[in-house]
C-alpha cells in the first residue's frame, strides 16, 4: 500500500468512526442519542487507534495534516511528502463524512436542526469568541503534537505506538474539548465540512470554519519548535 493510500484510508476509517459517534450521540431516534461528551471522547480517541493501526504500517499514521507539517518542522519527516500527505488526509476526511451519512441517513431526516446535522461533521465554538476558540485549537493542537513527539519512533506514529495516541486524543477530548469540540486535525474539520455543505446544507458557517483549520497548524509549528528547542 503506498503512503499516500494508506492516509486516505486510514483518515476515512478515523472520520467514520469519529463522526460516527457525533451522529449516534446527536441525532435523533439513534440508540446512543444524548449519551454524552465521554462517549464522544472515548471515541474519538479509539477511532484514531484504529486509524493509526490501519495505516502506520504503510505511512506512518498521520492521519491529520497538523502533524504532518509539525513532524516536517521537527525534522522527521520530509516537506515533499506533506502536501500529498494533506490531500489524502482531506479527501479520506470526506470520504469518512460520507459512509457516516450513508450509516445514518434515516437519522439525518429524523433531525430538524439544521445546527445539529452540522455538529456531526463539523466543530463549533460553545461561546463564540473568534481569539479564545483560535488561542483553544492552537493549545489543543500543541498538546497533541508535543506529546506525539515523544511516541513516536521514525517519521510517524506507526501501529505500535496508536493506544498511547488515542489515550493522548482521548484525554484532550475530555480535558480541553468543551470549548471549541476540539477539531485539533484540519482535515477533521474541513473534509466534513465541505461534504456537509456540498449534500446536506450549504450553509456551513464558512465563518468559522478557518479557525479549526488554521489553529491547529500553528499549534504544530509552536509544539515542533518548541521540541526543537528541549
């Protein structure tokens, strides 16, 4: 399997399972409708040790641009292969959002709120406030990349090392989520987003949507450099 396949695939089963657990918790008439925030954290960080066992092998694990760029502003992983990386990342991402469409189409009819069907693809800010939700994916995101740092072996996460990623993903769920449902991967984000706006709504809040893109990004070159410095 080339690097560049198993991105794709690995992000698709990440966003599966990621927004698959929105749409279960989210929508209505599902069997874990309002189960809460720690079935969404578990999770997410589980999807991502599935995510990573899938595709570190072949590329690494990436899974998540963030780390692509702060692993290649580390030293550890070559710039070439970063923009290939993010185009599989970001393409695995809609790919993802669509199986959970497809998973939970009945469920998507059954739910009226047009913000709701939107909070299963995309992140939103719990009090809007565009410097302190930049300021929470910029320190969410650090965290994930400064601790990835210390997991990984080579140029990736790769499988051995996927529990202690989704326990690490897991943890920034539950302890720094709730203030902007931590996107933390801008392929998360944006993949969603984009096929929520191309086959449910148009109406995506663009306005927002650079925000989990951009953050995360500066979190992984503040976290890089950082590391780069200790």
């Amino acid at each position: 399997m080339s690097p560049y396949l198993a991105e794709f695939i690995g992000t698709t089963v990440l966003i599966y399972l990621g927004n698959g657990v929105n749409a279960n918790v989210s929508l209505k008439k599902t069997y874990g409708n309002e189960s809460g925030w720690l079935v969404i954290s578990l999770a997410w960080g589980l999807a991502v040790f599935i995510g990573v066992v899938i595709a570190g092998p072949f590329s690494g694990g990436h899974l998540n641009p963030a780390v692509s760029v702060g692993l290649a502003v580390a030293g550890k992983f070559s710039w070439s292969s970063v923009p290939g990386y993010i185009l599989a990342q970001t393409l695995g991402a809609i790919m993802g959002a669509f199986l959970v469409f497809i998973q939970y189409k009945d469920h998507f009819k059954a739910t009226i709120d047009s913000s709701t069907k939107l909070g299963v693809f995309a992140t939103a800010p719990a009090i809007k406030n565009n410097f302190n939700n930049l300021l929470s994916e910029i320190l969410g995101t650090g965290m994930l990349v400064f601790g990835v740092f210390y997991l990984i072996d080579g140029e990736g996460i790769g499988s051995l090392n996927a529990l202690p990623v989704g326990l690490l993903v897991t943890v920034i769920g539950l302890s720094l989520g709730g203030s902007t449902s931590y996107a933390i991967n801008p392929a998360r984000d944006l993949g969603p987003r984009i096929f929520h706006a191309l086959m449910i709504d148009k109406n995506s809040d663009w306005k927002y949507a650079w925000i989990p893109l951009l953050g995360p990004f500066i979190g992984a070159f503040l976290a890089a450099s950082l590391f780069k410095v200790l």
